[in-house]
C-alpha cells in the first residue's frame, strides 16, 4: 500500500493475473477476524500475498512457528495476554475453536490463502489436524511464559479483571 | 530473547522437551544463511520455532507470500535491491538456486524447521518442487515493483554499479 496513498490500488504483479482480492470478515468473537489472502496466479501456479493493499498484515510478526506432524488431539488450549497471532494452514486442515468468554465460534482453515487473526485474551484450542497439517503461526510478540493463560480459570479470572 | 540480557539461554517451553537447538550457517553466497529452527516436541508433536534465543528472526518481516501448486517448472529467477526474504517450505520440498555473481549455490528445503535467508541483489530460482510443496516466504519489505531485478542482465549491471 502507497503510505502516500492509501487508496490506490496495490500494484499488479507483472505477468500474474489477480484471481482474488484480499478480505477480511469479523468473526464476532473477541475482535478475531478471518482474512483471505490477495491471490494472484500465472502458468507457474498460484502465489497468495499478505502484507499488500487490501491484505495487509494486521501487525507486524515478532516471531513465527510451525506444528506438523500432530500426533495429539488438541494443541494450542491457552490465551494470551497481550500477544496476537495469526494462524494459517499452509498444507492440510485443522479445526480452530475461539472463545471470547461470551461468545465462540469453530472455524475450519483447509485453504492455505485463509488466516484467522486472534487477539488476546481469546482462549483458542484447534483439533482436528489432517495427518498431513502444517499450521504456521505469526506472533505479534517473543516468547514470554508471562503472557501465557495455560487454565481456564486463570483466563477467565484475567478477563474478569478486565 | 531477553533484551535486557541477550546472552541468557531461551526460556523453554513449558511441557515440551527442546530436541533440537537452533543454528544459522552461511553458505558462501552474497551472505545467505541456512537457517534451522530451534525445535520443541512433547506428546502432541514437533513446534518449530524462528523468533527465539539461539533462532532469531534474520528481520522484521513486512509481508508474507505462499506459492503452493506449482504447475511451472521454475519460479523466482529475480533479485531484489533492497528486499530480504526468507524461505520455508513448510510440506513437501524445492530445489532453490542462489548466485551473488561470483559463487553460486544449490539447497533443497525437504523439512520444514529449515529456513534460507536470502539477502538483496542475490539472484534466487527455485525448481523440482514436490507436487505437495507450500512455500513460504517472509520479505523484509512491502511490495515494490522497482526494488525487482527481473533479468540476469539488470542484474549483473546492478552488481557492477555497486
């Protein structure tokens, strides 16, 4: 995006035709939004961008990490406190369940243009893994065992707070 | 990593054994570094990890890009001006290519807690992706049209004027 000019369209990429616009839609839970990435394709295949014009990166990641090979049920089962992530299943599919205290909402990701922003404070939980998942996580913050609720009650005792 | 204290060991992650440490290796080509995660695995599987202690994240990223699918039988064969990036193949594997104009060097990424940092003006291709391959890459920038060297021979020139 044109920091000058933020309503222009982002820039084509040369060769590539644009099949998908970026969007993001509110989930309705805890301020998580699911995102679809810009996609563009030519004959060498499809490229899906985030972090451009009407896909932008909705914080700038920290850190980054990957699950595969998940031989568990369930991962994630925790909040944070003050780190975003956003999560995408470049390979495969898994099933994430946010909850904000009040409300929540289950979300399959199986397309690797798909992200689902989670803010704090949402206790998030994902099962499901196709055998052959790859689920890369973008961090706003480092590693810090501070910022983890690893209890519901502690979560919900921290949102009590609030 | 502790800002306060850089040297302290990376706090571990709670329930998880730490299997792998991390670890960055040039590779003798316009200062690209193979990078390996630091990597943790307890019941549910392996987390691997870029943005920690001895695995930092070689910059900020400002974009990301997923090239999944692949039906040509080459991609990249650009350089950048200015932009880093850093590649994953997060399933599957690819062939990639470097050359800084003096020494050339070729690397499948087959595993998924390994990473290549390429850093600007290194021409990069990548080949024999795996039907199955999701490549992910993190650029140090937004997209710019102009910060591409899209021919071998903009390229060299650009080399030459350094």
């Amino acid at each position: 995006m044109d920091p000058l000019n933020p309503a222009a369209p982002p820039p084509a990429i040369p060769g590539s035709d644009l099949i998908h616009k970026g969007s993001t839609t509110p989930l309705g839970v805890g301020g998580c939004h699911l995102i679809t990435l810009r996609q563009h394709s030519d004959h060498r295949g499809p490229l899906a961008v985030l972090g451009q014009g009407d896909a932008p990166l909705p914080f700038t990641p920290q850190r980054i990490f990957l699950v595969h090979h998940v031989t568990g049920p369930v991962r994630g089962e925790h909040a944070h406190r003050i780190c975003h992530q956003l999560l995408l299943c470049t390979h495969g599919s898994v099933r994430i369940r946010i909850d904000d205290g009040r409300h929540h909402h289950t979300i399959t990701l199986n397309q690797p243009h798909l992200a689902l922003h989670i803010p704090p404070m949402v206790w998030a939980e994902q099962d499901q893994h196709s055998p052959d998942a790859s689920l890369l996580v973008l961090a706003s913050h480092l590693y810090d065992p501070a910022d983890y609720l690893r209890s519901r009650d502690a979560w919900l005792a921290a949102l009590g707070a609030d």
